[in-house]
C-alpha cells in the first residue's frame, strides 16, 4: 500500500501546499453531531500521487466523498486509495497517475462528533431561563483542527480560509472574520464570512450558541465585542474596559498597535476615547490585522484561554468579572489573560512559529507582553514584581534532571501538550526580560518591531529573531541565548568575597542536589551597598573574579551597611549562592529596607531552593526569614507564605514534633501585615492590598491562628445568611472557607455541607472555583475523599475538579493517591489526553516524600496507559524523591530544634 511509507513521521511530507480552505460545517446541537465540506485549494510542488494531510475522528462515508479537481480543466481526479491511519491522525489519499505540479482543489466531505473533550469540534453547555442548552465551540490547538476538518494541520502550512456555518437561526454564530452575509431558510440559516488573512489552522475558530454581548469601536474603526452567557454581558465589561474605581471611566488595552485606550459605558456599548495611545503598545509598529476583534466566554474549556485570530476564546474565569463578587486577583487575572491572548494576535498570530519546537516564541513572549500591557494600564499594580512569580516557576521546573529545552524536538502531535508547562511560557518569558535587561529596552523594542514586519503573515524560527536583534543591537544574541534555549537548565552563581576580590562559580542548578554539565553565558549585574553602585558584566567561563576595591573602599567593607546583591532586581534566569558572611550581611539590609523588593523576593527564592536541594540547611533558612518580620510588600509577603506552607509540609514529615513551633514562627511573621489590613476592607486602599488581605488570612487559617479561625467562622455564619453580606466580600471568602473546613470532621461535616450550598445556589464560576479549591483543605481524610468524589460527579464541570485536588493536604494525600487509582478507568477515559489528565497526576504524586512511594507510583502506571503525561509522570517521580532527600537532611540538623523555638518564642 502506497500510505506504508507515510506512517510513523513527525511531520507531513511538503510535496502539496494548502493555500486556501473553502469550508462549511454544519452542527447538530440536539443530537452533537456535525457534517462539513471543504475545498482545499492546493498547490502540487513535486511529483506525487500521493496526498498527506491530518484527519482524526471524522468519517467520509457516501459515495466519493473525495475528489481532486485540476485548476483551470474539466479534469477530476479520484483516489484509488483512501486510507485513514489513526495512530498518526493522517488521511492518505492514493491517485493512480502523478498529480500534475500546480494548483488543484482537493474536495472532501465528511462527518464527526461534537465531543466532550474540549478539543476539536466539542459542546459545551449553558443554561438558558432554566433549560440546558448546548453550544458548539472549537479548540484547536495545538494539533485539533483535524478533528474538525481534513487539513494540513501543522503552523507552517499557513493558508486563507472562507467559512460558511449552517445553524439554527436563532443562534449566534460566530468565526474569525465579521459576516458578509446572511441567508435564512425556515429554521436555519447559513451565515457565511470574509476570507481571513493567511493564517494556520489552530487559529481558526467556531463557535454557535445563544449570546449576550458588550462592544465598542476603537478610533481606527475596529469593532471589539465580548460576548457571554445571556443575563452576564455586565461581568464582560471589566475585559473590555479594565475597571478604575476612581471615576466612571475606565481603562483598558484594545488592539490596534495595542494603544490604551479609556471606555465609557453606556448600556450595552462603550464609547471609546483616545488616550495615551504610545506606551502600552505602539510596541510593534504594526496595526492590528483584522477588521474585528471578540471574545467570548465558554462554560467548558480546557485551558484559560486561546488566541484564536480574531475569535478569543476564554475560560469564564478568565474573562467574566462581577464587581460584587470578583475579588482583587479574579480581576487581576482577567487583565493578565486578555493581555496574554491579544499579545499573541502579533506574537503567533500575524508571525507564527514554524513548528513546536519554538513554541516559546508564542507563549514566552505572550506572557512577557501581558506585563508591559499591564504595567502601563495599572502601575499601582507593580507586575513587573509580581512577574517573579513566573519567573520562580520557570525556575522550579527547570531545576529538575526531567525538565527540557526551550527549544525541544516535537516528534508526534501526541507530545506537544505537554510542553504547553512553565519551560515555554514562564522560563520563555524570563529569558526574554534578561535579554530586554541586557541589551536594553529601546533597542529591545525597535528590534521586536523589525521582527514582527520582516515575518508578518508567515512563520519564524528562534534563530530568526536572534538575528534580527543582532542587527539592531550589534551584540552577539545568538551566541549568548542559545545555552538558554537550546538545552535545558540555568547556573547556580557561586559568590564568594576574598579581601576586595569577589570570586565567581557557576554550575548548573539542580534541586536534587546533584551538579550537571551546563555552562551559559551569565548577564550578571551586581550591587554593591547602593544601587548607585553597581557592575554588569557575561560571565563566560566556569569560574571568574572581579576585583571591588572601589566600591569597597566607598562603602567601608567593616561597616555594617555594606553588603552584595548579586543578580540586581532579578532579572537573570538563575541562582545565587552567597557564602555565609555575605548572605548574614544581606539579612541585615533586609531588616533595614536597603533592598528593593524583587532583590528581597530573590535572596528568599535563592536560600529557598538551596534549602530544599540541600545546599542550604532549613536552620539558615528560617533564620534568613526571620529578617522579613516588617516585610509590607504584596509580592515579597506572598512569596513567604508560598515557602511557608512547603516547609511546613515538609517538616511535618522530617520533624513532626517542630510543627507547632514553626507554625507559630509562621503566624509571627505575618502578625504585623496581618494586624495592618484586618478583615475589612479601607477606604482607598490598594488593589495589592485587596489580594494580600485574603491570601494572609488564608494562610494564617492554615497555620491554625485561633483568632483567624473563630473571626472567618463568625463571618462565614453571616455569609450564609446574607449572601451580599458586608461581613465576607469576595476577597477574604476563600480565608473563610478554608477556616470553616479546618474544624469539620466525619461526625459534623457543618462547614462541608454548607458550602455545598453555596457552591450549589451561585452561577459565578469564580465563586464555584474557591469553594472547589477549599473542600478538601479539611484535615481529615473522610472529609476529603468525600470532597474528591463530590469532583467528579456531574454538578462540577471537567475543567474544574482539578481544582479541588489543589486544596488537599499532607493528612489527606494517602486518600488522594488511593481515591485516584480507585477512580483511574473513569479519570482517564472522562480526561482521556491532554494536560489536564497529567495535572491530576502531578497533583496526586508530588507531595510524596519517600522513595517507597516512588516505586508504588511506577508500578501502578507500569500496567495504565500514560502516554499522555510521560514527562509529567517523570517530573513527578523526580520531586518525590527530591522530598525525601530533603526530609532526610532535615532530620539530620542537630540544632534545629533550638533555632525554631528561638524565633517561635522570641
């Protein structure tokens, strides 16, 4: 058979080139099913009678439903074969005589399901005035447009569209491009749209159902629309118009060179109005591609959201905002999403990468924009500091032997969801702000400019952007990056102080302790004392020194002020390891405030992880801590309770007997942020101070501060009996909720059964996320496995009984474990593949710390299917066993106990 040969390749053979897709589809709402005809305009390159292209549960019954007709001729041509092999997602199209080389229309028709994986073509569902309906949507990336269409279905084979939807005609139909046309047949009508621009296939996007909508024009005539379910286009007015609470206008990015613009609301329609149209994001020098813009909200979606070109489809949570019951980080999240999807309509969109393997240039450099949007629209907000949150879970990822390049070979579409991780997007968009910080940002910015027009409308590789900032920088960028991206991991940074000489190392960082092999060329940036003192320069070598005479002669290296900060402000991808006097040194300038608060972020983060890799002892660690006892700011506090919470599950494991002592260390910490916000919001206070409120009190309802546990009861009881009570505004509800579980137990299930209710009586998916992430918070684990079971039934959407898996602790993990191999045939075959399959598995597996565990989870997946979430699995596997070093070093730290006690009873 001639399709032998084409089985088993990563990619498609290029002999024929799609250059325009003439599509219908027409979905079945009632009965989930969809019909649909395509004519592939194509071009034959080379001599072939043969055609490839990507197909996946479709069917292609009836008589001839393929044909390949030859450009400009009667002729008709119709394959002798037709063979579908599903292990590749490929449709093998056999002819018995060569194609002639040039332009012909390949016509198929075909047949699918609308399915309930959320990829593909897939319903969703929604209420409408009591009655469940379904909707048509479509995902599509990374390699799903096959399950909707027979197409080439890889970036590079970039091709026009023209879509026509046949659908009842009371719905709202909706695609990438705005309607030319309408035509109504009794209780259907076929809606039929512009040709798009040349685009890939996992940006084409579909979705029919019955719809609100907010929208507004921008100055340059581009209609922007956000549409939701009927009854909420309110809460889609924050995604248009990021809400300022100090008048009634308010602020927001639209598209068009991404310039900030200010809305007024008027009913359903924004009137939009100039304003600093420079500096959020005349950043690309190029307008926005398409006549409109929307985005909509879709009850049932894998992701958060998808970039779709001129469609945005988005999680609700990612894109509904209810001003009386959204907290302070729901709105942030809307602003970061939005900013993250729009940001891709240049990067990805108008220039898409051209395979996988640089699927950072789409997500890295999204996720980095999202904060040069935002910075610009709330400066309040600080996200540049909060960026090192994402940079902290690059970090973390990386520092595993399992982790992978930036750049990483994709040999099957079934490998490409996994490196949708924090490789891609977080350490991606990390890389990329060392870059900005190294070559600067005017440079940084006209180059990214350049790059964008030299490769609008077609696809780039890393090496292409590399050389288009070393044209506009003249420093050696590809040099310098590649050790980033092309293998995996980042250098720890030994620093040691001789006399006036400070002495340099570099290894690779690896948090179950061991040293690799790889060596990077290090932007390091270093201060001295004062910010007015500092020193760039590559470190290139293994090893190297700088002689600091200067600088330490003008700050008198006896005194007590002086210290060192190395990696300033946190803008290099890597780690720090000071030597005792020089971190002893840093401790000080942070109890004085001498330190910026991403450096006090950093010298946190970097003992941290040394601590955990067993580089540092959790003695030094604690100690370090102790010099945060005034810390103020929002990003610096949440990052100490991030650390709190792992070192305490870890301690309750190595020194159960130390567990009251650290958490009351913990409390006292907080204490005096904590006693600054209370539980009631202030007038004018800031947005930073709404989500540092609710995550302080959860934190300290977790360390089991009595007075929190009894006021989030008091406020709870409220709650229930008002639900737009005064007492718990969104913010501080899910402190409350995790408060109230702590107390319930097999024999009063108070607080479970409550929030039962709550969860059951609310439509707002933000509300229903909370409660679903603190029923299983509860101590014991009767209490927990019934909130597992309640994740999987009917009443919780599939997108979100992950959710609830993230609020189990270390009493309840034995149960997770056995509650998931109990489960595992109903799990794997609701979630199938896909990366929301392997979050299960990472949340299950990587709390463990004990090596026999390690071999209890290889053998149980040894006999279940996990192709899925191979590298997950692995990940997994190497944090466990990264625990249970860490558990043992613990245990061997003979004055540990003395030092907690110390600063728990200071």
């Amino acid at each position: 058979m001639v399709s032998e040969q084409f089985k088993g390749q990563a990619r498609l053979p290029g002999f024929a080139i799609p250059k325009r897709y003439d599509l219908t589809l027409q979905p079945d709402l009632i009965h989930c099913t969809f019909s649909g005809s395509v004519e592939i305009t194509v071009d034959v390159v080379a001599e072939t009678r043969s055609i490839v292209l990507n197909a996946a549960d479709l069917t292609f019954d009836g008589d001839g439903p393929v044909s390949f007709r030859i450009s400009n001729s009667s002729q008709e041509l119709r394959p002798s074969e037709l063979v579908h092999i599903p292990e590749d997602e490929i449709l093998v199209l056999g002819f018995d005589d060569y194609l002639p080389l040039g332009v012909g229309v390949l016509a198929i028709r075909f047949y699918g399901t609308l399915n309930d994986q959320m990829k593909g073509f897939y319903r969703s569902s929604y209420d409408l005035n009591g009655e469940k309906k379904n909707m048509a949507v479509t995902q599509f990336e990374p390699a799903d447009a096959r399950r909707c269409f027979p197409c080439w279905d890889e970036p590079a084979f970039k091709a026009t569209f023209k879509i026509t939807l046949v659908v009842p005609s009371e719905l709202v139909a909706l695609s990438c491009m705005p309607v030319t046309e309408e035509k109504i047949n009794g209780p259907l009508k076929t809606v039929f749209y512009k040709e798009s621009p040349i685009m890939s296939t996992y940006l084409v996007a579909v979705v029919v159902g019955m719809f609100d909508y907010v929208e507004g024009i921008s100055p340059d005539g581009t209609k922007v629309r956000v549409y939701t379910q009927v009854g909420k286009s309110d809460q889609g007015k924050f995604a248009l118009a990021c809400e300022n609470f100090k008048s009634d206008l308010v602020c927001k990015i639209c598209k068009k060179n991404l310039c900030l613009l200010i809305f007024h609301f008027d009913s359903h329609h924004l009137e939009i109005l100039n304003f600093n149209p420079l500096i959020t994001f005349q950043y690309f020098d190029t307008p926005y591609a398409l006549p409109k813009l929307d985005m909509i909200a879709i009850p049932d979606f894998a992701a958060g959201a998808m970039e779709n070109y001129g469609l945005v489809t988005y999680r609700d949570t990612a894109l509904l905002y209810d001003e009386h019951h959204s907290a302070a980080a729901n709105k942030q999240r809307v602003a970061n999403v939005v900013a993250h999807e729009l940001a891709h309509q240049w990067f990805g969109n108008l220039v898409t990468m051209e395979w996988w393997t640089h699927l950072w240039l789409n997500e890295g450099f999204a996720t980095w924009v999202s904060y040069l949007a935002n910075d610009s629209m709330f400066p309040e907000w600080n996200v540049w500091t909060q960026f090192l949150d994402q940079c902290t879970q690059g970090l973390r990822l990386d520092a595993l032997a399992e982790s992978h390049p930036i750049e990483v070979d994709i040999n099957h579409a079934s490998e490409i969801d996994e490196i949708f991780d924090a490789i891609s997007y977080r350490k991606g968009a990390s890389v990329i702000q060392m870059l900005q910080s190294y070559l600067g940002a005017e440079c940084f910015q006209k180059a990214l400019a350049c790059y964008i027009k030299r490769f609008a409308c077609s696809n780039a590789r890393t090496e292409d952007l590399w050389h288009v900032l070393e044209e506009e920088s003249g420093e050696p960028v590809k040099m310098i990056m590649s050790s980033w991206t092309k293998q995996m991991g980042y250098p720890v940074i030994g620093i040691k102080l001789a006399g006036h000489e400070l002495q340099f190392n570099q290894t690779q960082f690896l948090s179950n302790g061991s040293s690799g092999d790889g060596q990077w060329i290090v932007p390091v940036t270093l201060s001295c004392g004062s910010y007015d003192a500092q020193r760039n320069f590559l470190l290139k070598s293994k090893v190297d020194r700088m002689d600091l005479t200067d600088l330490i002669k003008s700050k008198n290296d006896n005194g007590e002020s002086f210290w060192i900060k190395v990696n300033v402000n946190q803008t290099g991808f890597y780690r720090v390891k000071y030597d005792d006097n020089l971190l002893a040194r840093l401790g000080k300038a942070i109890e004085a405030n001498m330190l910026s608060p991403t450096d006090r972020f950093g010298v946190l983060e970097d003992s941290f992880s040394l601590c955990m890799a067993c580089k540092k002892s959790l003695s030094s660690l604690l100690s370090l801590m102790n010099s945060y006892r005034q810390e103020s700011d929002y990003t610096v506090l949440s990052h100490i309770i991030t650390v709190a919470y792992k070192v305490l599950k870890i301690t309750a494991d190595a020194t159960p007997e130390l567990s009251n002592d650290i958490k009351k260390f913990f409390i006292i910490l907080l204490k005096s942020a904590a006693e600054k916000l209370g539980w009631d919001p202030k007038n004018e206070e800031s947005h930073l101070d709404s989500m540092l409120r609710g995550e302080i009190l959860t934190a300290l309802a977790f360390f089991g501060h009595e007075a929190t546990l009894k006021e989030a009861q008091r406020r709870f009881n409220a709650f229930l009996a008002d639900r737009n009570s005064s007492l718990l505004p969104p913010d501080t509800r899910k402190a409350a909720y995790v408060a109230v579980m702590q107390t319930d137990n097999s024999s009063n299930s108070s607080g479970f059964d409550s929030l039962l209710r709550v969860y059951r009586e609310t439509d707002l998916s933000q509300e229903k996320g909370r409660i679903l992430g603190s029923l299983a918070s509860c101590p014991d684990p009767d209490i927990v496995l019934k909130a597992l079971n309640f994740s999987l039934c009917s009443e919780v959407r599939t997108q979100d009984a992950i959710f609830c898996l993230a609020g189990v602790g270390r009493q309840g993990r034995e149960t997770a474990w056995k509650w998931l191999k109990d489960n595992w045939e109903f799990i794997s075959n609701t979630w199938k593949s896909g990366y929301l399959l392997g979050r299960f598995v990472g949340a299950v597996v990587s709390p463990f710390c004990s090596e026999e565990k390690v071999i209890e989870v290889d053998e149980f997946f040894s006999t279940h299917s996990k192709t899925s979430f191979v590298r997950v699995l692995k990940q997994s596997l190497e944090v466990v066993k990264i625990n249970s070093s860490w558990v043992l070093s613990i245990k061997n730290e003979n004055t540990l106990g003395g030092i907690v006690n110390e600063l728990a009873h200071k």
